[in-house]
C-alpha cells in the first residue's frame, strides 16, 4: 500500500469497488501508488457490496457525484439495468468492470480484455491484429477478452471449454461476436485433444481463462508440454501464482510467457485513464505492489 503523503481534506475524491468477497483485492495498492505519484487528491476504496445492495449503492454514488468505480463479482452482469450506457465491449461480452460517472450519466464497459490486449502486446506479440488466438474458458474473464481480441482485430479465435454450465452461453456470446465482428470465432470441446493440438499447432496465441491452475491448486494445467510449440505466445489470466504451471511448461518449450498480473494490472491502468484522463505510472506502481 502507497504511503499516503496528501492529507485527506473536504477536497478529496473517492474512486471505489463494488464486489463480495473482495478485502483481497490489488485494486486499491494499485490505484492509490497511482494518485500518490501523480499527487492526485483522490482515494480508491472497496466496499464490500453484493447484488441485493447494488441498485443502492449506485444510486448512492451517482448522488453523491462520484467520478467512478470498479464493479466485480458478483456484480460485472447485475450493475448493467442501473446505468444509463455501456460500451461496445459491455454489449458484446455482458459484463462491467468499471463505471465512469459524466456529470450523472453512467457509461459501463469492461476493461479486462483490455488489459489483456496490453499485457500481451507489451510483453507477447508486437500486436494482435491478425493474429490466431487460442482461449482457454469461457467465463466471465474469457468472453471479456474474447471480446476485445475480436473487437481489436485478431483474425481468428478458438474458444475452448468442457461441455459444462458455461457452454451454452458461451455458444451465444460466439455467434454474437460472429455477427458483430470480423473475427472468425469458433467453439470447442476441450476434452476433443486431437482438435486442440492441431489448433494449437496454427495459432500464434494461448490463453488459459479457467481458474485451472490457481493457488491451493498450482500442480494443474489443462495443457500438456508436448502440445505446445516454440513461437507460441502463452499468457495465463491466473496471476497467483505468478509463474503457473502452465507458464513453466511453455518456457520450456521456448514460448514467450506473459503472467496474468500484467492483466491485472493493465485492466486498472485502463480504468485509471477513464477516470482522470492521465496515464498510470505503471513503472513506479509496478514497483510499489512488487510486480
Ligand atoms: P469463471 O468462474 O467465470 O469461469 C471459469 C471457467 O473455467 C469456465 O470456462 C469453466 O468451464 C472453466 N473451468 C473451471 N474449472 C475447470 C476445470 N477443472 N477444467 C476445465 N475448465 C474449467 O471465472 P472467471 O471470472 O472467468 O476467472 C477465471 C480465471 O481468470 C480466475 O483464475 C481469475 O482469477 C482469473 N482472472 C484474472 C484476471 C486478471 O486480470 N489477470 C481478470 C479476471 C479473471
């Protein structure tokens, strides 16, 4: 946590997060190194709001002309009905992550794919249009890079996931992309290994979206070494631990890796730029929440 060197005054705004469970969450590090280095009188904090407070606290916040705020579980779908517009993104992936208050309009958008973009374009790829993606889930986090990566100009994306409660969902969010986009989106079974090694073997970009391989679980990964190929770009959305499974078997296949904190940190640096304008200082608050 930054070292809070402006004196809260009457003066100071307030950024927050709506979300449960959510005391873990890095938002709060991240954003307040931020307004600290750029001395921005402004303070981020998390409130501890489920779905059944969310139509209030909005209301709240929008009284109370607050510039804006994250939004996280289990509020990414709920808050929609609640504001006055989302953005494309919003209305292709149905979720929201952060919400930005013009003088009383409400606009929603997601900006998870779009820290996804960076983190693979800063440390991956040069850029993603064109490229052939290969996405790993099908969850909240997978459709909010599915569809930026499509929004973005990737040429083709293979979604891939068990025939589970997200299948059906995921099939209608692949056809709107479809329809939307010049993306060439697709759906596969994972459990279909022929299908998603041959895939692999063409693609210039994998993503894993599952929670597969987070901790207490660190010891699993839904993609085996020798399905891999150097020239692979690999990016895991787990971010604890920082160096997965899956990342350590791509290194050892020769792939660039790219860790699921810089989405995490890329997704804030987003908001952060809706918000007030001015780019993050990624290097100085890299270095303060040791990343
Ligand atoms: P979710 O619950 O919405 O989706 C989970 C997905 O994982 C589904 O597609 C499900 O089918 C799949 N899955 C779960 N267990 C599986 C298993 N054993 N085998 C195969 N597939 C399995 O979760 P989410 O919100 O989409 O988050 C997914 C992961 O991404 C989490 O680890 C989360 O922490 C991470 N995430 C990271 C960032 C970031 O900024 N780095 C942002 C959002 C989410």
């Amino acid at each position: 946590m930054a070292d809070r060197k402006i004196p809260i005054t009457g003066h100071t705004e307030l950024i927050t997060l709506l979300a449960t469970p959510i005391r873990h969450s890095m938002s709060p590090a991240i954003h307040n190194a931020a307004f600290e280095k750029l001395g921005m009188d402004k303070v981020y904090l998390v409130f501890e709001v489920g779905q059944e407070g969310l139509e209030d606290a909005v209301k709240g916040l929008r009284a109370m002309q607050v510039r804006g705020w994250n939004v996280s579980m289990p509020n990414k779908t709920a808050i929609i009905p609640y504001l006055d517009k989302v953005s494309k993104v919003t209305e292709l992936c149905g979720a929201v992550n952060t919400v930005v208050n013009d003088n009383g309009v409400l606009t929603g958008t997601s900006t998870d794919g779009t820290g996804w973009v960076h983190a693979i374009e800063e440390n991956g790829v040069d850029t993603i249009k064109g490229k052939r993606v290969v996405l790993i889930g099908a969850g909240g986090a997978a459709i909010a890079i599915l569809a930026q990566a499509a929004l973005d100009g990737a040429s083709e994306i293979a979604v891939f996931n068990k025939k589970d409660a997200f299948w059906h969902r995921a099939q209608e969010k692949v056809d709107l992309i479809n329809r939307e986009t010049d993306c060439k989106v697709t759906l596969h079974d994972i459990d279909d290994r022929e299908d998603l090694k041959k895939t692999l073997d063409q693609a210039d970009i994998l993503t894993n979206a599952t929670s597969v391989g987070m901790k207490p679980h660190e010891d699993t990964c839904l993609v085996e070494e020798d399905e891999l190929h150097e020239g692979l770009v690999v990016m895991d959305c787990v971010y604890n631990p920082k160096d997965t499974l899956l990342l350590q078997r791509a290194k050892k296949k020769g792939c660039k890796t790219v860790s699921g904190v810089y989405m995490m940190l890329y997704q804030g640096a987003a908001s952060f730029k809706l918000w007030t304008g001015v780019d993050m200082p990624l290097d100085y608050v890299r270095e303060k929440i040791g990343i």
